[in-house]
C-alpha cells in the first residue's frame, strides 16, 4: 500500500523513485510538492494505528510495522518548514516511544476540552440539520419526534471526550438510522472487536467493575496503554467514555457510551468469554429469555448450568469465580428485558435481578457455601421489599457456585 502511495504522487510530482526508502521518498514528496505549488503541505492521516491494532497477536510483525512506520512519520519533523498543518487520527494513543519516536512537534489534542466536539455530531447539529431523516424514523417506529430523537439518543449517543463535554452522536450509527429509518448495530456491523475481547478474557478481568469504573487522565494517556491497561484499551478503543469527573481526585468516571455499545460489546463477548459459537449462544440466549419470560426459573438454571458446564476448562484460568460472574454478567446483559447486576438497595447490593413483563427474580450468589446462605441474605436484607408494589410476582433465588465443579452445583427458589 505504502508503495502504490508513494508510486502515484511521485508520478504527480515528476519524480523519479528512490527504491525502497519508503521515509525518503516520502520527504522527497513532501519537499516536491510545495517547491511545485509554491504552498506547504497540508497532510492528513485516518486510522494511522490499524497496521498496528491489527498485529497486536503477532508481537514479531507488530514490530516490524512499527519499524517500517517509524521512519515515515519522523518526516513530519524533518519537513516541518514545507508543512502547513497535519492532522492524524486513530483509536489508540501510541506514545512517542514507538513510531513517533523521533518527533517532538505533534500536539495530543485527544482530552483537550477546547475539541471536545470535533469528532462525532452533537445533539444541537442533528436537530439543525437532520430533522426529515428523524421525523422519517418516527414515523417508521409509529412515534413521536420527540420519542425518535430519545431513541437515537439511547442507541447513539453519550460520548465524552472531556470534561465537561456535549453528548457526541456516533456519526457513522446516526446517520445509517436516519438514513434508513432504522434502529441497528451500525458501528458493530462493520467488524467485530476480536482483540479487544480476546485482550479481556486473557487478563481475567473484572468485567462488571471495568465497565464502571474510575481512571486518571494520565492512565488513560499511559505510555503504550493498549498492551497494558485495560481500561485504557476499552477508553483508546470506544467502549468506554467519560461520564464525569471526581473533583476531589480529579480521576474521571467512566461508562459504556450507549445501548449500541452494550448490546454489540456483550454480544460479541459471550462467544469468546464461553467458547460457544456465536449462533449456539445466540440460541442459548433465547431459551433463558423465554423460560424466565414464562415463570419457569428452574429450566431457566437447568439450561444456565448446561451452558455453562460446556465452557472449556482451559479459559477460566486459574480464576474460576471470576470467570463464573463474568459469564453471568454477560448472559444476563444480553437478555432483552431489564437485567441489572448488584442492584443498590438500602439494605445492599442485589448481585442479579430480572424483571420481565410478569415476574421479578431476585438472584443471590455465592461461592463455596450454600444456596440456603444466599437465600437467606436475600430474606435478612429485604431485597425484595422495594418490588412488593410492582404488580409482579417476586422470585427468590439462592445461588451456590462451586471451584471444584466450576459451575454453578445448587439452587433454592421461592415466591413472596
């Protein structure tokens, strides 16, 4: 690629090839160009990182493209006086230790609040401008303006890239639904984060706790974050935005942007977190939903342990409960009616709780003791009590999942 590149503006510019310098040929261009036209250089770089997010398994070719790379960009410094301005862009923030490693005249612009709309569309520029495609949407969905404008809202919108900030749409999401009048996974539908989730269950993380989560300004900034810092690699990558920001410590408070996000992130967790293909999870999914949809939570465990017991022994490490709540976390994320992990309450923290159309289940659970301990917290606390006025039938279920089997081993259920 870096050969037709150079290949096509050399023959612009009436240049002769210097070989296989591709850093050379590049200056050589740069110079070229502005001695032609009397005007320096504008350059302008999208995605400069994929060649290298895309050999992160390959830590051999990884480094031979930053090593191709590295030479190429140490242009922007020795053309400096025949460039105007350039700009480059991508998802990760690879420190000036790697391929800008010779340039001290870049400027990271990505937290500063002076261009915290630069990327994306605000809210006030798709009411300005897009209101036919989102009165089209409303139209298809049999709603009203306003209720279209909170459905793009809830699918596409919430990104933050300072502190304070304007919501940002995703660009590409929001104008594939105005575009088609339809509310679907755009951004995940043009390729799937495999390295980015493979990264997660590798590191045995705590999946809910890295999702909510605090972090540094520097941490997000961490020298070569990607191969380190989970947090910083859900961040860099999209998955993560900033919520907010704690004015004692000054660490921002961060969360998934989205409902397209969550559903595509999970979505495309639980194969890998699992080692079940997509489609026989997708079908797993769908027999949970409706057994809890129908009252039935003891297939509903049935199938749950099954799916679990299929998971191969190799993936949870040398972490099973850990692996066990992710894989929980992830399930129940996925069923399409309201699910919600450690649930606040005044009396504590519920660790799973469902609520269908007809049925609210309270899930306790816990690790080597019994299901009869996590029944009875439930009772102790009163977790149930804020539901009693719902007008649904309340499901009490003590959980016990056990290290040796890996798996979940009983159960205890109950009405109030």
């Amino acid at each position: 690629m870096l050969e037709a590149r150079l290949s096509h503006w050399e023959k612009d510019y009436g240049i002769s090839s210097s070989g296989n310098d591709f850093a050379q040929r590049f200056q050589n261009i740069i110079q070229r160009s502005a001695k032609m036209t009397g005007q320096q250089a504008v350059i302008l770089v999208d995605e400069y990182d994929k060649p290298l997010v895309n050999t992160l398994h390959d830590s051999a070719l990884n480094e031979t493209f930053r090593q191709i790379l590295r030479p190429i960009y140490a242009c922007l410094k020795a053309a400096d006086r025949h460039i105007s301005f350039a700009m480059l862009t991508g998802v990760t923030r690879f420190s000036r230790l790697s391929i800008f490693s010779d340039i001290n005249n870049l400027f990271d612009i990505s937290l500063d609040p002076r261009f915290d709309a630069i990327c994306g569309i605000t809210e006030q520029e798709m009411t300005d401008t897009c209101r036919p495609g989102i009165e089209n949407l409303a139209k298809a969905y049999g709603i009203s303006y306003r209720d279209g404008l909170n459905l793009l809202k809830k699918n596409y919108d919430g990104y933050h890239f300072t502190h304070p900030s304007p919501d940002i749409y995703n660009p590409f999401s929001l104008l594939s639904a105005l575009d088609s009048s339809r509310i679907n996974p755009y951004w995940f539908g043009t390729g799937t984060p495999t390295f980015l989730i493979e990264a997660l269950r590798s590191r045995h993380s705590d999946i809910r706790r890295l999702l909510d989560t605090e972090s540094s300004e520097y941490e997000l900034s961490e020298v070569e974050a990607i191969s380190s810092n989970t947090t910083s690699l859900l961040f860099q990558t999209g998955y993560l935005t900033i919520k907010g920001i704690d004015r004692e410590t000054g660490d921002y408070r961060l969360g998934i942007p989205n409902l397209e996000v969550e559903q595509g992130l999970f979505r495309g967790m639980l194969p890998i977190f699992s080692g079940t293909p997509g489609e026989d999870s997708s079908e797993f999914i769908r027999s949970l939903s409706a057994f809890l949809k129908e009252g039935d939570p003891e297939n509903a465990l049935e199938i749950l342990r099954s799916f679990l017991a299929d998971i191969p022994y190799h993936l949870s490490g040398n972490k099973p409960e850990i692996y066990f709540e992710n894989n929980l976390y992830i399930i129940f994320k996925m069923l399409g009616f309201r699910a919600s992990t450690e649930y606040t309450t005044s009396a504590g923290r519920i660790d799973i709780l469902v609520k269908t159309g007809d049925f609210v289940y309270i899930m306790e659970l816990k690790l080597d003791g019994t299901p009869h301990q996590a029944l009875d917290q439930i009772m102790d606390k009163g977790y149930y009590l804020p539901f009693l006025g719902s007008g649904k039938k309340i499901v009490c279920i003590g959980i016990n999942f056990s290290k040796k089997t890996r798996n979940i081993d009983q159960w205890i259920i109950t009405s109030v």
